[in-house]
C-alpha cells in the first residue's frame, strides 16, 4: 500500500511539473538561466513546508515512524518528492558549466538553493 501511495503521489507531483515547467518556458522571456526549474523548486519548496506546517505542525523527525503515515507518503514523498528536482537543477546546472556562463550559473545556483530553503521556512511559518 505504501509504494501505491508514493507512486500516486508521486506520477502527480511530476505530471503538475512537467506541465508547470512548459507553461512557464512558453509564458516567460528567455533568461540566461533555467527560470522555470527555479521557480518549480521555490513553488514546491513552498509547498511542502506549507504541508508540514499544516499537517505536522512543523518539520516532522523522519525517524518517529513517518514513513508509515499515508500523508507523508502520498504528499511529502510522492508528489513535493516528484514536484521538485534536484536532479533537473544538477543538469541545467552543468549545462550552464559547459557554456561556461558563469554569472548565470551562481545566480541559479544561489537563487535555487537560498530561494528554496527560504520558501520552505516561509511555509512552515505560514501556518504555525
């Protein structure tokens, strides 16, 4: 039951990204860095502390026994797990190194990084 509700979540989570990420690229200028990427991390960092917020109350200890609750499972791991990619932002990453375009690179990179963590905080403050 466990892996049905993470891989629900989950497929979700990256149907929403995928169609998130193309209305972006053709809603947005071109930017000299992945500005769609960046904002799907911000938005699902958001998101997920929004979630904890509301469901847990704040950052949940992942070894309290998490991993068997069916809203973690579904929406913590399946769908923000899914929604969010860091594996997306490592090649764009590299991407940016191999074009050498530096500038672009540690702006994404800082943008991603601290816009995350920082939108993450802010949905966890949101509802506390």
């Amino acid at each position: 039951m466990n892996i049905l509700l993470v891989a629900a979540g989950g497929g979700t989570g990256a149907v929403l990204r995928y169609l998130l990420g193309v209305w972006l690229k053709e809603n947005t200028k071109q930017r000299s860095f992945p500005t769609a990427m960046l904002i799907v991390n911000v938005v699902g960092s958001l998101g997920l502390g929004i979630f904890f917020s509301i469901v847990y109350q704040g950052i949940p200890y992942l070894e309290a026994g998490i991993y068997n609750e069916w809203p973690f499972l579904l929406a913590g791991l399946g769908f923000f797990g899914a929604f969010t990619t860091f594996s997306t932002f490592s090649v764009e990453a590299v991407t940016l190194i191999q074009k050498k375009k530096w500038k672009p690179l540690f702006m994404y990179v800082i943008f991603t990084i601290i816009g995350s963590i920082a939108a993450f905080l802010l949905g966890i403050l949101l509802f506390l």
